[in-house]
C-alpha cells in the first residue's frame, strides 16, 4: 500500500513539473517532423517525368500521384482556374528553363498533401544543387502597402497577361487554396536581372488560405517570401538555405506558429542572411505609410544555428545575427528559441529606442541560447538600455549557454532530428 501510494504522489508531482513547464521553441508531444520531412533529400530517387507542364493552365486541372510532372518554364494558373495536386504527386521544376509555378491573382491551389504522403516539388539534376529550378509563387486579393494597393512580381516570367503576374487588392479574407503537407527543395534559381527567385512567395495572400505544413530545404534565395497580405502559417521548416528562412514586407499582417528555421554557417549566404526579416517597405517612396505596416506575431519558434565549432566560425564571420527588425514595424516573439547566432536580433539604427518602439517590438518568454549577445542596435555596442529593457523579470525572458545536445532533444539524427527544446529533461508540448 505504501508502495502504490509512493507510485501515485511521483507521478502526481512528475505530471505537475509537466503542466509548469514553461513550453518554448517548437511544440508538441510527438516529433511532428517525423514520416513527411526530408533532411537528406540528395539521397532521394524521385524517378524521371512523365507529364510536361507549360504556359498557362487556364481551366480546373488536377494532377495525379502516378505522373511524374515537369515544371518547364513558367507556368502560370490563370483565369480563375483551381489547379487540384494529388497528395504524393512529384513536381520537379526545369534546369534550363527555371521551371516554376505561378498561382495567379483569382485562381487557386489545392495541394493538400498528407502526413504520409506528402506532395513534393523538387530538381531535375542529376546532382542536386540550391538554385536549381525557380519556385512556387501564390498570388492573392488581400492588401499590401504599396501605392495603389497593387504591385507585380518580376523575375523575368514573362507572362501572357500583366495580370498573371499581378497581386493585391481589397480583400484580407480572399482564397487562394490550400497548401498543407509540401516539400519544396533546391529552387531559388539565380538571374541575372532580377536576382535570386525564392522557393514560396506569397504575394497578397489572404487569410482563408491555408499554409501549413511546408518544408523548403536547400534554396538560394528566401525559403518564404511573404510580401503584404493577411496570412497564417503553421508548421513550415526551412533547411539550409543560403538567404533569409522567413522575410515579412511591405505591409505583412502575419501571425506564425510552431515553426523552425536550421541555418547552416557553412552554407548561409555572406551577405547577411538571417532567420527572419522583418521590414514595411525596401524604398521608403514605394509605400503608402498610412496603410497598414509589417506586423508579425510569431509563437513558439525555434531558430538555430548548427555549428561545429561556433566560437570560431563567429570570429571568422560565418554567424550573423537571427532577426533582423527594419523601422516602422510591429514584431512580437513569444515562446520562441533563439540558439547560436552572433548576436540573436539586430534593430535597424534607424529604430529609436523609446517607449512607442519597444511598444511595438516585444520578446517575451523566450529563450535565448549560446548566442554572442542577445538584442542590439546596428552598429551600435551598447545595448545596456536594451538589455535592461528586455531583461526584466516581467518579460520571463531566460539566458543560457547550453550546448546543443543538453537543449535539443536530438538535433544531430541526420535522418529524423527533433529539435524540440529540452529543460530538465521535459519534452516541450502543448497539450
């Protein structure tokens, strides 16, 4: 009896440590990475085309797992027209012709992959390489804070139709599909006029859409691109790319949850690149200021630098910092793992740091990690205001210098890594 009562007060106080756990970075009981990711996907075998896929597909069109689809230049879904993607279907995009897909303004995606057969877009080489093939670009209604409410993605994707290209609008609820359970690798395509395609633009994407599950591994150019719009995202990796994992501009509303950035110093980019960008416009001029701004909410995020030997790739500069924050922004990071980055967030010199900003920019219950400091202005060394600002007991901001495998449960698994945060030995979960 004693025994059984001994049993019942252990699991009692084992279930209580639970529930307090304070749940950072990314969430939940299992690895939800498991069974749709890929973290090797140069080892995959995804056989050779047997569809062509070209210039416009103007009517409701479906693709099919047993096809294997090639991406040969850019291919735009126009007029309306719902393009249906079989969940397993392979999609690969052209070398030679920077094979992409355009999802234009008014027309819809329903690539609704599953768990265990996900929908996968991906190279035609031989031998795989970042940059490979050009992207998937969604084009919606919702509004962004460009001058007349309208803009145009380039890239040289010449189109039939201006409005093929075409996003923004009026309508913060529009639909473009849905888009759940994708793997996207090896896009972001460089060109010489328009620089560096990104492997997922949403362009004034609404919030009836549904992003979720989305993996971007190995791009050149941003993993997600999101340019104005009202959007949701849940769930999306991004792997090794060479530029920024997550860029939020031009009047961005976003909230983005449970989601993780694995940045690599021997393959990031040496201009700069960062977990997220957060910004309002590129040129001041371009934009209409008294529409909205970028505001970004992000929830239990965890963003890290896998490095070998961190001390020395950050004296030789291969480790910038994680975030980015441009002026005239609201950014607000709650729950979220910053690891390994030289230092965690910069702030634009150009954001006064005074109570209307900090107002707007806000870190709470986070969790920063091995980084070579925490929050600063650009160029600027002092951050005593900063930190003193942040470091209040209020925010439930935490400070450590845990290695990898004492924070991670285990990120060094080259085929099923589980980068959910360990403290004291409880698994970080939500329900």
């Amino acid at each position: 009896m004693k025994n059984f009562t001994l049993t019942i007060c252990l699991t009692l106080f084992a279930l209580s440590n639970l529930v307090a756990q304070q749940e950072k970075g990314i969430i939940g009981y299992d690895n939800w990475l498991n069974s749709w990711t890929e973290f090797t996907p140069n080892t995959v075998e995804y056989g050779e085309p047997t569809q062509i896929l070209s210039g416009n597909i103007s009517e409701d069109t479906k693709l099919y797992k047993k096809d294997i689809y090639l991406l040969l230049g850019s291919v735009f879904v126009t007029d309306g027209a719902t393009l249906t993607i079989e969940p397993g279907t392979v999609i690969i995009g052209d070398f030679k012709t920077n094979g992409s897909l355009i999802i234009s303004r008014g027309s819809r995606i329903f690539a609704n992959g599953l768990e265990t057969d996900p929908i996968v877009f991906t190279s035609n080489r031989g031998v795989k390489k970042q940059g490979d093939w050009g992207g998937v670009f969604i084009l919606g209604n919702a509004p962004i804070n460009k001058f007349g409410n309208e803009s145009a993605v380039n890239y040289g994707l010449k189109p039939s139709s201006y409005n093929n290209i075409s996003y923004g609008g009026d309508n913060a609820n529009d639909d473009s599909g849905i888009f759940k359970y994708v793997r996207i690798e090896y896009a972001g395509k460089r060109t010489k006029e328009f620089g560096y395609f990104n492997a997922l633009t949403l362009a004034g994407v609404g919030n009836e859409t549904t992003i979720s599950n989305v993996m971007v591994s190995y791009c050149y150019g941003n993993s997600f691109n999101v340019i104005g719009g009202e959007i949701n995202l849940d769930k999306m990796i991004s792997y090794r790319t060479s530029s920024n994992d997550y860029e939020f501009n031009f009047g961005t509303q976003c909230k983005i949850t449970n989601s993780l950035a694995i940045r690599s110093p021997y393959i990031s980019g040496a201009n700069g690149s960062k977990c997220m960008y957060v910004a309002s416009y590129d040129e001041i001029d371009e934009v209409d200021l008294t529409k909205n701004k970028t505001d970004v909410i992000a929830e239990n995020l965890t963003l890290v630098n896998v490095s070998d030997d961190l001390a020395s790739d950050i004296q030789i500069g291969l480790v910038k910092e994680a975030l980015y924050i441009a002026p005239d922004v609201s950014v607000s990071l709650n729950k979220t793992v910053i690891s390994g980055f030289n230092p965690a967030v910069i702030l634009d010199n150009r954001i006064k740091v005074d109570s209307e900003n900090l107002d707007r920019i806000k870190f709470t219950e986070m969790y920063f990690n091995n980084c070579n400091g925490n929050i600063f202005t650009k160029n600027d060394s002092n951050n005593d205001d900063l930190e003193n600002w942040y470091g209040n007991s209020v925010f439930k901001n935490v400070y450590s210098k845990g290695a990898d495998s004492e924070t991670f449960i285990d990120l060094k698994n080259p085929k099923r890594p589980d980068f959910r945060l360990r403290i004291n030995k409880i698994i970080a979960s939500n329900d």
